[in-house]
C-alpha cells in the first residue's frame, strides 16, 4: 500500500524505572507509525511538598519528536518512575480538536488516573446516550472518555473494582494503559482485535502496542497481553517479577479475533505481534502469493533473455515481495528482485498542489522510479493492499513512463470490500476500488492501468499467516470477508465536542 | 491606585443584531480594564446544512485585540445574530489553564448553552462536592463549570426550568450571560453585587457589565439589571420590547449590596454602574475628602507665594482629585489642580527587573514626575486607595527627588483590612499594608514617606456613594469593614484540573 | 492630538556600566512614544575566549518590553560595559522589512561599529547614487546603512577619523549613537532639529533623545549635546568626566534651527529638551492660546449658572489645556478645568473595523465622554494640533451627543501646511486638513463640527517657546511656515531593499 | 552511510513557464536530500504597476514543504513565469544565520538579480579581503554574496559582461543559477565537481542539479551542463530551442575532476548525474565489491545449510547490496539478499538523548534489526561508506543482538582520508575512522566490532564508474586519495556576520 489511508494508535506504559517518561518517548517513537496526530505522556510521582500523588502531562498534536522537543520536559515535569503514552491517529470525527489528544488525566475521589486506548468502543453511542440522559457533559468527542466516566461513577469502592466495573460495560476493540498513583494495568479486549505485549527492563514491567517498541530501548519481550486479559503491576508484582491478571469474558458467542489487516500491512515488519513477528508473516504471504499465481502463469510476453523483475513498494511491502521472488526461484520460475521504485520520505504537513492533478502530483512527489531497472522488462509489483486504488493508478503511469515490457500487479491480500468497526479508519465503502467495480478484477486492472492484476485469496490468507504463526487464536477478517465477529452499534457517529 | 493586583470580569451579551459578534468584540475591548487575562465570544446560527443550531466560539488568552486579530474570525466564525462574549481575569487557581478561558459552551439533552461568568461562587466548595461524589468529571478549576454541571444534570424538563433550577442552587458574586440556541440571559446575582446593564441598538437587545460598552457601540442604555432578576430575551421578547423577567430568592437576611469598589477603583469613570456615572460618584468621593480633610488643615509649611497643588496618580483618581481640588476652591481653600505624574501606557506581559530593585522599577517605568510642577510646592497627592503600599511608597519616592515643600497623600476611600469573597483578588490579608501596620496611619505615613496620610473614612465614603447615587440598593462595603453580606464557605480551595 | 500619525525615533547609549544593556532597556521603553515599530540593542565587551571585541546583538519588530521579553536576553546575550539602543517608526518605504530594524552592526577592516539613528539625511539620494554607481550593494532602504558606508569605504586611517570623514558629508536631520570596541560617540546634526541630551549615571556618561530616559534609570541630566557636535566618550574621556568634543560645520548659510513640533506634540512632558521642560513650554503655549484667544471672546451662548469648561484630549494636550485653564482664571474669565473625554490604553497592532464607519469606530474604541461632565456646558477643547482632522471629527461628533450647550475647538499650534523633510511622518500636503480647506477656518470649522475653531498664531508659538526657554537657538517651523532652514533633495524616494 | 554527517545544495530555475514558482517547489523536493537546512525561492515579472521588473523572494529555515506550507505563497507572492530555488545545508560558518539563507536577491544599477550557489569558492578569502580593504561591507558569511559584490562592482557596461567578468575571478566548486529581469543563467564550474542538468518542459528550459527534480515535474532531461559552461535562456533562445553558451576556462593544469562521492552516496538512485543513472553506477560498484571480494572468500564459517545474506543499511546502500549480491549469484557464490535492517523515517529536528548512550540510542532510533531474518545466519553488510565509524559501530552491536554466526562489513568505497575542500563538509580529519586507526582495516574492524572489514579500493572505484559511465570527464576523488585537482585557500576562515 502505497499510503496510508488508515491508522489507529500506538500505546505504551513502564512502571517503576528511573527514565520512565524518556523510555515512554523512545516507545512512542518506535510506534509512530501508528499514529502521527498526536502524542502524548503522563508520568506519576509522589509529590512530597504537596503531600501527594499528581500526574504531570505534556501531550500537544504532532510527531513524537516534535511534541518533545525539548529536554526540559523531561527533566523538569514528567517526573517519576512510571509512565504510559499514547501516539494518536483519529478514526473518525472532528480530528483537529486539542480535546481528544490521548493520554486523558483525571483527578476523581479516589485519586490521580491516566488512560491511553488504542481502539473503538462498539457500544460507543449506547453508554454516551446514557449519560447524556443522566446529564454527564463531555469534553471530547473521544470513545476513551466514556471509560472515564464509567469509573468514575462506578458505586464500587476500591479504584480496582471501578475499573473492573467500567471494562465489563465495554464493547469493541481496545488495548488500554491505564496509569493511577500506584499501578499501571494493561488491558486486551476479550477479542484481542488489537496487539499488546509485555516486556522487562532492568527488572520492570512495560508493555506496547507492539515489541519495536521494546527494541529501541532494549527491553526484553516476555508475552502478549492475552486477549481479555486486564494486567495489574503494582510495587508488589514488580518485586516478584509476577504481574496479577483479570480476565473479562468475550461477548456471547465470540471468541478471540485478531486483526489480520495488523499483519497485511499495519504493524512493523520488525515486531512480534499476535505472538509472531510480522516480517516472517509477510514473506509467507509473498510465498502463498507465489503458489497462487507463480510468475510463469502470469507473464504475458516473457522474454527469454531478460529475466522478468519483482519490485515492491517501498517500504510496506518490501518482504512480500521478497518473499514472492525467493518462492519463484524455488520453484525454478526465474525472476529477479529488484528495486525499481525509489521513495522520498521527506514528508510535511502541507503539500501544496491546486487543482486536478494534484493526486498524481502527491504519488510522483513520494515515489520515482528507476527507469535502467524497469526499462525493457516484464515488471511484478507486489503491494500489500489496494484501498482506493487512485494511488495505484497514478503509480503505474509512472512505471508505464520508464518504458517496462508489460506490467502485473499482485496483492499479497485480498480485495478489502467491508468498512472496519474496529479501529481501522478505511474510507467509505463504496470509495473502495473493489467495490466500485463490483470486484471484477479485470475492471480493477484496466482502471489501474496495469497487464494484469492478482489478490492472494482469502483462504490463502489465513492460511499463510496460520502456517507461520499456528496460535491457537482467531482472526478477524471483516474487512475482506464482511464476517464481523463482534455485532456493532452501526448508528455510530460522534456528538461534537461538549464542554470546551 | 497605581497598580492593579486585583481584578474581575467583564461580559456582554446581543441578540438579534446583524453584526452580533463584531459588537460584542467591540464591547469587550471596552471592557478590557475589567479582565486582561483571555477573552473569547461564542456566537449561535441555525445551520441549514447541518439542520440544527451551532455554536462557533473563538477564545484565548491574550487582550481581545490580540485574540481577534483576524477579520476572518468574525465572517466565517462567528456567524449567527446573538452572542455574548468574556474577559477574564483569573481570581484565583492556576489562572494560565486554557480550559479556564471563558465563555464555556457545552452541547447536552437540550441542545447547545454557553456561559459567561463574573465573579465567585461562594458554595463553590460544597457543590464540587457533591458532584465528586457522584463520579462527575471536571475539566476546569472554573465555578463556572459547576453551572453547566447543575443545569445539564437538572431532572426538569425544559432548558429554561433547568437554568432557573441550577440558578436556585448557586450563591455567591455572579453576573451570568448566558447564551441559548434562541434565547439570550442575563442574570445578576440577588445581593447585585457586580453591576450588570441592560442596553438597546438598532431595536435589539444588548447586556454589558458597564455600559462603556454600550457608548463604544453607540447602543442606548435602559436600565440596571436588578439584584436577583433573570432577564430572558428571546424572539418574542425582542419584538415586543419586553424582556421577560424571573426573580431569584436572596439568601436569608440579606438584601442587595453592591460592591462599592466599583465605584472607588475598578469600574471606568466614563460608566454608569448601580444606576449612576462612576465619574460622578469619585467626583463626590474627593469632595467628600475636601471635606474631612480640608486643604488648610492638612499643610505643614503653607507657602504664602505658591498655592499647593493637588495632583493625581493617573489615570484612576484623576477625577477624584479633581473633585478634592474643586471643592476645597470653592471652601476659598486656595490650590490648584495640576498635572504631577505622567504615566506611560506602553505596557506589556514581561517586564524584566532582576533583583531588588524590581518593584521600584517597575514604578519608574510606569510613571514620571513633572518636575517644573511639583518642585518647591507643597503637594497633596490624592489616590483612590492603597493596597500593599509598596507602589505608594516608590512613587512617593519619586516625588520627593523633584524637591517638593512637603507631601501629603490623601486616599479616597478607607483602609482596606480584609479579603474579598466576592470576585475581589485582594492580596492574603497580611499583605495591605493597614493590617501589616495595625492600621496605624502614622505608622503608614512613615512606611510610604510621606508628611502625612489621610483616609476617606468609611462613614464618609458610603455618605458621598449614597448623595450622589440616592438609590434604594445598599451596598458591600466588606473589603474596609469586614460586614460581609453572604457567609463564605471559608475552606474553598480549588483543585487541579480534572480531565484535560 | 488624538492619534500618531507620524514618529520619529528615539536612541539612547551608555558607557561603561555593569548593566549597560539592562540600562537601554528602560531607557528604551521610556522612549517608547518615539518609535512603535522596533526596537534593539548592542552591546560591547572583549571575548577572552575569541581575543577579540565582540558586540552581541537583539533586535526585532515591536515595542520594547516584547522584544526584549526574556531576562536571558541580558544575562547571556548583551554583555558587557557599554552598550546603545534604538525605537524605531519607519518614516518612508517598506517599514516592514526587518533589514531596517536599528541599531546596525558592522565588522570592517577596523573592527565593530554599530550605529543607532533618528532622521532622515536629505542627501540621501545623491549619496546613495554615488556608491550605487560603485557597485556597492546595499542591504537595507535605510539612510543609516550609507553611513555606515562611507565610514567603511573612507580613506582615513583610524577609525575616528573614518567617523568624522563621514559625518562631513551628511547633510539633514540626524542624532547618532555610535558605539565602536572601545568608544561611544554621540552626534547631533549642525541644525539640531532633533534633542539629544547628554547624562551620567553612578559616574558614567549616557545619551539620550529625551531626559525621561534618564529619569527612568536614575541619571541625572548634564547638557545638551549641542548643534554639530560630536561628543567622544572613551575610558579616559569617562574617568576625568570630561568627554571630548568635536563640531561640524553647519551648511552654508544655516543656523541650529530645532524642531518646534518636539515641543508642540511630540516630545514627552517630563522630558526636558532643547534645554527646558516640555511641560512648562506646553503650558505657556495653552496661556499664549488664552491670550490670543480668551474665554469670553470665544463663547457664543455663556450660560451665567454654569461655568465654561475646559477639557483636553488625553493625554497629549492635557497640560495645554491647563495652561489655557490657569491664564483664563488669572484673567478673570471663568472657567473650569475638567475632565470630560477618558482614553482607553489597551491598544494592538490590529484593529477590525470593516466597511465605512471605520475611522468612526476606531475614534470610539479610543475614547468616550464623560456625559454628566460635558452635558448643558459649554465646551472648549483644547488640542496641540490638527492633521487630517477626521479623527478630531468624530470626537466632536462624540460629545456633541453628550449635549453640550456649544464646542468650540482651539488648536496650541498653528494650521500644518507643509510636509517635513526632516524626519516627520505627516501625509501628503492634500491630506492635511488645512490645505484641504484653503486654511479658510471657517469651513475647517465647519468640517470637524464645532463652534469654533481657532489656532495659535505661528508668531504666537515661537513667542510663546521663546518666552518659556530663552535659549540662543533658532526653530524649524517649516510644517507650519515652509521655511525650511536645509535645502533638500527633493526627489528622495526610497529603493527596495538590495540584498536580502 | 547510515547518517548525513555532510551535504552541499540543490539548485534549480525554470525559463518562462505559467507555473514557474510551483515547479520550482516541486523541483527542491525533490532535491531535499541535498539540504535540508533552508529553502528559498525567487521568481520575476514585469509589474505593469510599478513599470518595471519585480523578483518576489520566499525564504526560510526548514524542508521544502514547511517552509512553502501556504498555497498563497504561490498564488500572491511568487508571480511570474520565471523562477530558481535553493535548498540549503551550510558547509561551515555560523549556519543558522538567516542572512545566508539562499537565494539571495539584490537590486544594482543594472536591475534585479537573484543567485542560488551550490559549491565553496576556493579563493573566497582572497577575494574577500579585497573587498574588505575597499571599504565594502557583507551581510553574510557566505561565498555566494563574493559573487554578487564582484558582479555589482564590475566595470563592464552590460549584466551579462558584468556576470561573465565575475566568473572569471572565482575558483572553486560551483554551480549557479542566476535570475535576472529576463534571463536564466546556469553555470557549472571548469572542473564540473557539482552536477548540473539541462531539462525541458512544456516548451521550457529547466536546470537542476539532479534529474530526480525533472521526473517530479515530468521534464525531460535533454543534457548535462557541462564543465566551465555558462547556458543562457532568454526569450530569444527558449523560442529557438538554443541555449547560448559560453565557456570558463579551467584554472591552468586543471582538467574536469566530477565528484566521485556523488556516485557513491549523495545523488539519489533514481537520478541521472554526470550523464549516467546513480543506481547503475551504484550497482556496479557492488559488483566490482564482489569481484574483489567475492562471498566465498570472505565467510569464516560457512554454514551449508542455511545461505549467507547480503543485507543494506537502508536507503542509501540498497543498490550496492543488490548488486553485490546478484554478481555473487551470477558468480555460482550462494548467498540471498535479504532485509535484515528496518529504518524508521519519521524525522525531526530534535532527538532528546542525555547522555553517554546518546549516539547509541539514536542508532536504535533510527533502525532496528529484523531478527528471523539475520538468526543464525552468516551476514555481509553492504554500506557506501564509513565516515567516523560511530554509528557503525552502534548498528553491528544491534546486529550482534540478533545472534548472527557472524557479521561481515563490506564498504562500496575506500577509506574516507581527506577533507573535502569543494563543498562536502566532513568532519575534521582526525575524526575519520580511517585515519584514527592508521586505514588499519583489521584495527577498524575491531572497533566496529565486526568479524571482518573491507573497502572497495580505489582503483576498483574508479573502474566500476568508468565501467558503467564511459564519459569522457574525469573525475575527483581527493577524499579517498588525497588528490586535490584544485589548489585551496588553505585558510579559508569565515568572518562574523557584517551587516545584520
């Protein structure tokens, strides 16, 4: 995928380590690939002069290292050996309002509490009715609010139940880092839609959306969070190096259903996620994608004296495609990997382009192709996914314009046809290429410009990521399929923002 | 005054005007004197596009010239017919919290309501309270917040009963503009304490805290609104010409007091509060000076050749030394008003005075003697009153080194001994300088440097209010007396931000 | 006068004080009034590290006090003993281009300079021809940079005698500080059009536009830097108090010739310029306008109960107005000083006001009247001066709602006819109101809406200046007569900025 | 390479074309990687207003796409049909002076001009300390200004004798576009360090200093600039279709000497420079890598059942390592290429590190290994070069976590040894690893921490440009030899800013 259309968040805690706020960033850094809105951290500290616990909090819209651009923030207010943070992408409503900018802090009766979600609350609009009826304001248009509200007016006496109390009235996909004056829990929902791992360093606990994360600050992987497991570290589980565990039980009539899209395209091709590391994922799918449509299927005008090239798009789909090659030349079907797309990751906020070409001029200003490369030659792109299909489009010219012999396109995933109640923020069904052209993948294939174009199954899908990672838990595959494993409140939309 | 260590509110509010936010900027900008701290106007249009009312707001902190510095603002933003807008200075808490910036504007049950707020809600404490037990989340240190928080949580069924119902349950020092998707309100707390006007333009409805803001606009004023009364404006009451009026219950054994600082320092000469021009009522204060302390009976060395002069600290006792020089003329006490002190308006956020030397700095750099004037006269300094003295004593300071024959300071109104609970940001009562020198005036005169000191005394001051405002209101006077009119839940102290 | 049109600048420098920078920043912001546009300071000290001298510097668009907002700025940037500072309002081209901000700093063949300017040379043109000619490039619209110049391209061995090279070949309206490694030079041109003073403070020399700076900081006043002379303070110069002095010739056939209007408008009244108070030349000017133009001749409808007032436009006129007050008095014509217009301070660089009623509304957000002060009287108002006259329009339109018996409106200075070639700011000859109207007073009169209108004599002015400072140097009275004392290159017309 | 410790400019103009300025835009984007400090734009028309010629200029600190955020840059500014830009990234001096912010624009007696400059003038000094005799003064430290004043004071009659009488007094690296009111200028120095291309679009000429910024705009590339070539556009010209040119002579005994290191790290892959594709020549070097060094002569402990892997440091050494790996295959040496490393690319200005861990930290920042892939396995790094070694030393330590069975370290270019006196800007000699360890490649080896070092040498550098690029110029590669072809200023130091 050549862009990134859709996005969902990034979240991290550490408890009890003397750079708990620093280590956070590094975290957050690693992870801003799922997300670049915002970011944000809260730390906690027991504030002697003032006689108690208090949150200090920086969080602004932004990329992480610009958020924290200065070290003072460091030093000077996010004290205290335990953090969690949160990069955001906005799913949906008003993005740009400050209010929704995630970690959210409270101070309620029972004392300080930061949340991070990464996820979407299904019965969303069921819990908001209800406290607008009961007269509760909002600040924010943000599904994580609600979990808020629910602890907060939780009649259980212990911070501990509440929590409990308020995860039990949740439904959807969620990972949360819920940080209170003395504890910092993790918390999968029962579906486990969303990644979540637990790591150590220097003999404390930290979890993360996923284990990139951990490498860039050296920590150790121990485990996923399971799915429904609420994870509890306090002074105690720390010493003891044994984290206590909740569980909450799945809704009726589900079980665990991971994000498959997570391994297609979203996570890190370096972390483990879902108990497996993505890349290994990946080059299995470029594999499957090779048994499906081996190259000598596909190959309109072979020449006999060049060998025809795989490039991919870089960076998403670099191992697939790498993976598609190596299973070619295993199975005698020569071919040659090659980079044949060059990307410019300079990147801003702003690209100024007036007027009707400005889509084409987004592609050529992110991507030139390597014209000795394609010249002349029998060219196999492999991509991870076709959203909207225009990028595609725009794409294809450009390699047309380098003069290759013929052109087929491979996706190493199936069409996606069905929105994402989950988290994914995908564009509206029928601006789905798949859908415009009623999934006639010739249609597709002429719109795009290309020889041929070809998805990997749906069953060879599932079984490829099953055959590399042969976990004992679910996926979800609604976007490709429409089998959605957790029913959704569809009247979904979000009231504007409440008390500013 | 020289300075201005306390300050409270301004707010206005317009319905049914063509260019209803563009006079409400106007207006504030009148009333800027009253809070320089953040302003912000809220605006409410029916959206034909959306199919509902909407409520844009632009707020921030800065002067209200600064904050709208943009023409877009108001055509594109602030569309719509009615607005009320806010300055604010904080009282109290940590005054640089964006989300303390006012108005507030919440979107519940009944649709949309913004709110702005004068003054300090003296159950402040036990309301908060209440509501925390409840598990309701706070997003502000604002009083104000307590008032959306009663009217969105209130069990009655129309939005009018819920704000009269929210309105039952405050007390304290309030004037409120409060704007509705079709109605304006305005409100003034039933001991009146802050003064709160109510004007017309072009056949619409205006509110304003003085109606300096009314003249800038060029609308008419009408009448005060009263201790207690809850104007409703809506459409029918503008096309009649008749607001609709509500009556709020004092509390038990009070009745109306009007703050009388008002008149001697904080309101613009050129208003008219409480029913009378501010001008007027300062002008009585200094005759009513000229009275107690006559020209003749204050000099030490009356010069025969030079008549002694009676200068002000501009600009706030201009008119009170006027009237002190006038009156003691027309007695044949023979002086002369005259300009002494030349201040300098450049003012900005920072003024960097390192060291001990600061406050004296700072004084120097406001003020300047005219030294041709004050040179070899005996010189009656006339100042509406002082608060910690430290400005007093530089100034005098100053005089002295232009080589008056003596000074004499003559404050129009008494000594100020004890906190205000009403919007009054008085510094800690040990701090006035009455109360560091047991109200000793002698001891003050030493402490300022000045040959001698004399106060209105309080008697005096509410003679002089009353002669030239024989209004049926009384007033509070608790700042000089200690009489406070509405017992004050002492304990307030507010809490940190609740979700931000 | 009611508004700013026009501006000069004010400079300032001192020698050898451990808070030299700090010193020009309050001496600056007393000098505010001269300059809105910018301010900067330079500063000098001997880098042990580097070897040599080094003159730090901060500069930038805005008042002083937010240019120089950060206590850093002195402690870490502005070292050293010696130090000059420069407010600047653009007096033609583009003010905006931050390449014109003063002081300028150059490193030539003979070390640092740096240079702070108030006037315009009228040579300009053919000096700035001559090194284009060369090939010299230039960085800026500024006169100042084609000093800077000819000091550098001069032949002259030591840098003093570089400086003088150069001054010889300016001609026009200039005060310079010059601030080299080792000296402060001051420099007043051979007119003297603009003040220049000369102080000390704790035994070190310091400059000044006006003496309010010296005041603000504790300097006492020694001279004035007299017409053509180039005071030298070096560190034998400052250790036996007696600086050294050097003279320029004046043109040919010219005289010191000062500029009145410093007295009339510009000049603070605390200051003493040209070697009197500007105060006391102000009040003289308000007792010669109550001898050309006394009360009783004035006043078409006298009401016998009620005393004529006399009201000012603050803050400008205020001690005109009491001077006309206090002579009318001495000559039994009675009348009372009021205050019957009250000006609002809070000013920004934006003001929105769309469509026509611009100017009005800008009048409006300025000023108010005081209703119960102008009501049934008979008002004159006493103003230094007239320009375009529709801001004194609309004021009058103002008061005359607050129904006075009738307005009559007297002018302490002359009808300005013609434009300043030496530093003022006025617009072109067709805007001034005087010219509009053929100086016919009458249909002046008629156009702003009063009575009345009536102006000091230009012979009364200088009598009047004379009188109050008996010095033996002349006045440029050209805005009012067209006498200008210095030819002038008429064509001068400012290039666009050269390198940028 | 895996950092930018160096980096000259990139340039770019465009001769009468309706989008002139947007191009350009699109042009420096492209370019960004050869700057990143600054960008700037300026453009020319004739303003009918003004009756005369105008050069808008738009210029900051920042990326391309921050420094041009507002498309009414383009629509209001940046008018005209003619435009050169520049992207900056200083080479010495105090870079973060915004007077040297390119391109710089002056107006002079014969117009408007406006240069971009990419390259270090070796006489720089020379020539400065000439002008600084003559009096003239500098805004900036800049060469570039050099040229400017030498154009500004020619003697010659017109502005193209002016420009072509300045070029023939510089030495050094260099290439300029020049704008005047109605011409494009591009010059190339006599040597060609720099590259330079020709390019046409819509009928219209193009220069830039890679053609990566003509596949941007979709301009074709027609041919280089070559060695001492000055190309003029004008009206008369682009009609033709014939650019004039003139040439330079080289200094004496010189010959063209192209930058070698442009092949092997700075262009982008996807460019064509010195008349050949970047990823071709980086490719061959990778195979000439293999034919010195070929796999099987290189490993220590072979493992038969699992293939070496030939992994890059991404972007910059993809090419190589694809080749290197290929050539080893074609050669019969068994080995996979694989991506062993991830690279983050989100960027920013500030990366917060206290501390001794900081390098190492900032290598986890901007990489992390992917473990399946490099497990157990024996792994050749490819990368383009070695600078300080730093960062090398921190990525095999994160490659050594990854438990390898062992780690090879192949560079594509020599030993760095030399300074770069032409515009590179390495750091100091004694900084070079090369030099720290005496090019003991096994004392080098051991500091990175590898199992074995080796560079490709020299001569086999040079074979494999010549090989795919048999052009007729010669080439530079003084930093790996010590050869300089052009004799330097040694002492070229640069002075304070002049004017500021």
């Amino acid at each position: 995928m050549m862009d990134k259309p859709y996005d969902y968040c990034g979240i991290f805690g550490i408890y009890d380590h003397t750079d708990a706020a620093l280590l956070t960033y590094y975290g957050l850094h690693a992870l801003q690939h799922r997300g670049q809105e915002s970011a944000g951290i809260v730390s906690t500290y027991y504030d002697e002069k003032k006689g108690r616990y208090v949150m200090p909090m920086h969080k602004d819209f932004g990329l992480v290292l610009s958020v924290f651009d200065d070290a003072k923030i460091f030093k000077k207010e996010l004290k205290g050996r335990s953090a969690i943070g949160h990069n955001r992408y906005s799913t949906s409503g008003s993005s740009r309002n400050p209010a929704n900018i995630q970690p959210f802090r409270v101070h309620y009766r029972n004392g300080n509490l930061a949340i991070g979600h990464n996820g979407n609350l299904s019965n969303a609009r069921t819990l908001r009715e209800r406290f607008r009826h009961e007269g509760v304001l909002f600040q924010s248009t943000s599904d994580t609010e609600l979990i808020l509200h629910l602890i907060s007016h939780s009649r259980k006496e212990t911070q501990m139940e509440q929590i409990m109390d308020a995860l039990q009235q949740i439904e959807g996909a969620y990972c949360l880092v819920i940080l209170t004056d003395t504890k910092l829990i993790a918390v999968r929902d029962p579906n486990g839609f969303r990644p979540l791992a637990l790591g150590m360093i220097d003999g404390s606990y930290t979890v993360a959306s996923e284990t990139c994360a951990f490498d860039i600050i050296g920590a150790d992987y121990i485990r996923d969070v399971e799915p429904g497991e609420v994870i509890v570290i306090d002074r105690e589980a720390n010493a003891r190096k044994e984290p206590k565990s909740y569980y909450l039980e799945p809704q009726k009539g589900t079980s665990s259903s991971q994000c498959i899209f997570e391994y297609v395209y979203f996570s890190r091709p370096d972390s483990k996620i879902f108990g497996e590391m993505v890349d290994k994922i990946r080059r299995n799918l470029g594999k499957q994608l090779a048994k499906e449509h081996p190259i000598d299927k596909i190959l309109n005008h072979p020449d006999p004296d060049k060998k025809p090239i795989v490039i991919s798009v870089p960076d998403s789909s670099n191992t697939a495609a790498l993976g598609y090659a190596h299973e070619n030349q295993k199975a005698g079907n020569d071919c040659k990997y090659d980079i044949g797309l060059i990307r410019n990751h300079y990147v801003g906020r702003t690209f100024i382009s007036p007027g009707q070409k400005s889509r084409e001029q987004k592609v050529r200003t992110k991507f030139n192709t390597v014209k000795g490369v394609i010249e002349g030659r029998s060219v196999i792109i492999v991509d991870d996914s076709i959203v909207r299909g225009t990028t595609s489009r725009y794409l294809v010219d450009m390699i047309r314009e380098a003069n290759p012999l013929e052109i087929h396109f491979l996706v190493s995933s199936p069409p996606i046809t069905h929105p994402c109640f989950y988290g994914m923020d995908f564009p509206s069904p029928d601006e789905l290429i798949a859908n415009r052209f009623n999934r006639d993948v010739h249609a597709i294939a002429e719109e795009i410009g290309v020889d041929s174009l070809r998805y990997l199954s749906a069953e060879g899908l599932v079984t490829a990521v099953r055959e590399a990672n042969p976990s004992r838990h679910g996926y979800c595959t609604a976007c490709f399929t429409g089998n959605y494993p957790v029913p959704v409140d569809f009247g979904v939309q979000k009231e504007e923002n409440e008390i500013v």
